[in-house]
C-alpha cells in the first residue's frame, strides 16, 4: 500500500474539475465514444495525484489496486458486455468509508491500518456501476472539524493556493477534484463538511436530506446529523452521482422510506421564477467581499428572492453543536477508553467536553431542533428553497486562528462551520455552487461558494433549481463578456 503524503512540488495551482475535459459528464462521454479508454483516465489520475503531492490530498492510494480495477472495466468494454454508467471513472473515497481494498482510518492513529474487507454502501454501489475506486482521501480527524488541519497525515492544501486550507472534514475529497486529480469524490456531511471544502476550492458539493442516503459502512460522526454526500465539480457531475447515493438500503434503518433517486425535468417549478429566502441576522454575518459576490449572483440568477432575518440563529447553533459533542462522545466512548492515545488533542479534548453534557441537555438540545425545523419549514412563509453564502470568508490561510468579518471576530473552526450546520440541523437537503473569485489584497482570486438548501426530501428538484440558477448566471456573465 503507498501512502501519498506531503512532499514539496512545483507544480501549477491550476483547478480544471470545472473545465469540460476535466468533468466527470465529459469522462462518461469519452468513455462512451472511444475518445479515452479506463486505463488512459487511471493513468492519467495517477499520474496527477504524483504531481500533485504538495496538495497531500490523499491517504492512501495504490497503482496495482487502481489498475487492476482499470484493466477490469476496459476488458468489459472490449468484450462488449453490459456496462454500468460510470464504468471505467476514476472515484475517489473519503478515509471514513469502509472499503474493501483499502484501510478505513478516520485520518486518525485510533484505528487499525488494515482494510476492512467490505465496503460501505456507497462504495459497493459505485463498483456494481463500474467505478474504478481510486484511493482514499485525507480528512479531519474522525470528522471533528472544519478546517483539515487535525489528520494522521498533516493538513490538506487548497488546490487555489497552497498556503491555504481546504476546510473540511472532506478537504482530500475536494483538493481531489478541484485539482484535477479524479472528477468526483465522495465526502461525509455532519455540519457542512462536503460543502465548506467544495467552496473554499471552487467545486460542487452536495448533502442529500437525511435519512435518503445510506450511512452504512460510513464511521460516523453524529448519527442524527451525518449524511454521505458527493463532490464533483459540475452540477450536472452530481447529477451523475446521485442515483448511487440515494434510495433504501436495510442497513441503514433511517433510510427504510427513502426513495431512489429520480432526476425532475429541468421545469421542475412549471416554469414558475423560483423563489428564493435569502438568511440574514445575527450571527449569520459574512464579509464585505463575499456579501457582494453572493448579491451580485443572486441579481443575476432569475429568481425571486426576498430576505429574512432569521431569529436566534446562536441558540439553534448551539444546538446543533450540544447534538453533535454528544452523540460523537456516546460513539467513540469505549475507544477512547481503550486508546485515548490514538486520537489527537484537540479531538480528545472535544470527545472529552461531549462527556460533560448531561441527558438532560442533550434533550433539550433535541427540543430546540424540533423548533427550528418547524420555523424553515412553516415559519418564513413560502419558498422554494433557503440561501446562503457556504462560507462567510474566502479560504483562510493555514495557521490562521481567527476570522474577522461582519464585524465579528470568530475561531476559524466555526467561521467554516458558519452557515452550514442549519441544513444538517433541520435534515434538509443542501448544494454549493461556486458563483465567483473574491478577494483583496493577499487574497485575490479565491472562489466564493452560493447554498441553497431545499425541502427534505426534495434532492432532485433542489438540484435541478440550482442547474436553472447557475445557467442564467452565466448567462448573464457570458452577456457581460
């Protein structure tokens, strides 16, 4: 097994994920029409992700365990057999799902560095399609955190400026894609983690409303809170995704009405002008370049958009954070008894903080949510769907412990966590678009990530508005060109 890790390289920044030869759309229809064969695309990923070790994006990747999946999908190809819709694509996997030809390890020297011999479910359904699974990508430890800077392996860097964090959980997943090194990777959602590091790297991320995505064979974080999710750096990649993420599955007991996925025609709204709630107030704060690119994106989109002052947005935070601490410390309780060693300090210190929360608290905390899920959905009147910026900051720099913005002075851990934990609190479903490139003085150029979340269960036809929004967005770029 070859582990990647950080090594220095020169070599170019550059984020081709949103580029046509870099889509995962693009890598289907090549494989289709004979323009690229699975073991051209597996040569070429492995050859980028070697480029690209600066980024330290991966944790574990094996050419021999690649190219015998390759060589597999291209003998079904040449023998003309059945072949699945993503046979041949290279898919990367975050270090928290359980595959059978890698070791699971969280990112964390808790666990074992052995593979698991099965898959997560997931997994399993992306290799009946034919995906060629990749490796496995760094991550936060065990999830419990928003920036990937706390792994086995060291901190991930942004593809869009190495001196800068991925955020995360899934920041391997999304250096992947925004670098060009697989067109789609899968990532883990607890309180924003597929969509903070899809945004600070100017790529797609999509959570899918709880409860219709498997969480089996996926470690978990917070079991009322956690959603599998994908990242890729189109709209129409995630479409791609979807069918393999959604649906029932037996066990994952939350997913038992959970429908399969079922793409809504592009008029999902009968041709009505969505309408948009846009969230502001306290604690909902952003900063002066991001309010303006997140403004000029909505003007440009088509929609109808009001905006709301949404109340108490700290006491609901600290609900969602009180859930989390608690349900991440009822889980790992007997393997931090056993080996409190193996687990960071910064992670044991939160597993340890969870302990202190009482049941009582834990239930009120629960109480809250009910609330809060009642004021989204009936409170603020009608919608289509609720937006936010993803991030209230570009991307931070590495080492950076403070964000300012808004008037604020926030720990960078929940500057990322800043807007995302709403959809993870009320279960609803969530996307990320990238809209722009901000930024001033040290920070030019840095992408800027719109949110839009959607009713549960409503996945499909929150994608297919985001597909209608980003289309007259860059219409409106293209006719200012």
């Amino acid at each position: 097994m070859t582990a990647v890790n950080a090594s220095p390289a020169d070599t170019p920044a550059d984020t081709p994920a949103n580029t046509p030869a870099g889509s995962l759309s693009w890598q289907v229809s090549a494989l289709e029409g004979g323009a690229e064969t699975p073991l051209t695309l597996a040569e070429r990923a492995l050859e980028r992700a070697e480029a690209r070790r600066d980024l330290n994006a991966f944790v574990a990747l094996d050419r021999a365990v690649v190219m015998v999946q390759a060589e597999a999908a291209d003998a079904r190809r040449k023998a003309g057999r059945p072949l699945g819709p993503l046979d041949g694509v290279p898919i990367a996997v975050k270090d928290n799902y359980l595959t059978r030809d890698y070791p699971t390890t969280a990112c964390s020297n808790a666990l074992p560095l052995e593979p698991a011999g099965e898959d997560a479910r997931i997994v399993a359904n992306l290799r009946a399609g034919g995906a060629v699974i990749f490796g496995k990508t760094n991550m936060h430890e065990w999830a419990y955190g928003a920036t990937n800077t706390a792994s086995s392996i060291g901190p991930t860097r942004n593809p869009r400026d190495t001196t800068r964090i991925t955020g995360g959980s899934s920041g391997g997943s999304a250096a992947a894609v925004a670098a060009g090194i697989v067109a789609a990777a899968l990532g883990s959602d607890t309180g924003g983690s597929v969509r903070i590091p899809a945004a600070a790297c100017g790529v797609c991320g999509f959570k899918p409303s709880y409860g219709r995505a498997s969480r089996r064979g996926v470690l978990p974080l917070s079991w009322s809170l956690d959603a599998p999710g994908p990242i890729a750096g189109t709209l129409a990649d995630l479409a791609h995704l979807l069918p393999f993420f959604l649906g029932p599955d037996a066990g994952d007991r939350t997913t038992f009405a959970a429908r399969p996925y079922a793409m809504p025609a592009p008029d999902v709204a009968g041709g009505a002008v969505p309408r948009l709630l846009s969230l502001e107030g306290a604690d909902l704060e952003r900063s002066d370049e991001v309010g303006a690119a997140l403004s000029r994106a909505l003007s440009n989109s088509g929609a109808a958009c009001e905006t709301v002052d949404l109340p108490d947005a700290g006491g609901y935070f600290a609900a969602w954070e009180a859930i989390l601490h608690c349900e991440a410390s009822a889980y790992h309780a007997p393997l931090l008894a056993a080996c409190p060693e193996g687990f960071s300090p910064v992670t044991r210190a939160h597993l340890e903080a969870g302990m202190r929360l009482s049941g009582p608290e834990y239930l009120e905390a629960q109480a809250i949510r009910a609330r809060f899920v009642d004021l989204l959905l009936n409170g603020l009147g009608a919608w289509d769907a609720l937006v936010l910026p993803t991030l209230p900051v570009v991307a931070p720099r590495l080492g950076e412990d403070w964000q300012e913005f808004g008037g604020r002075r926030v720990a960078t851990q929940d500057a990322m966590t800043w807007f995302c934990w709403l959809g993870n609190l009320a279960g609803l479903p969530c996307v990320t678009l990238p809209v722009a490139n901000a930024g001033t003085g040290d920070a030019p150029g840095l992408p800027v990530g719109l949110m839009l979340m959607g009713r549960p269960g409503a996945d499909e036809a929150l994608l297919a508005l985001a597909g209608g929004l980003e289309g007259r967005m860059r219409e409106a770029r293209d006719g200012r060109e």
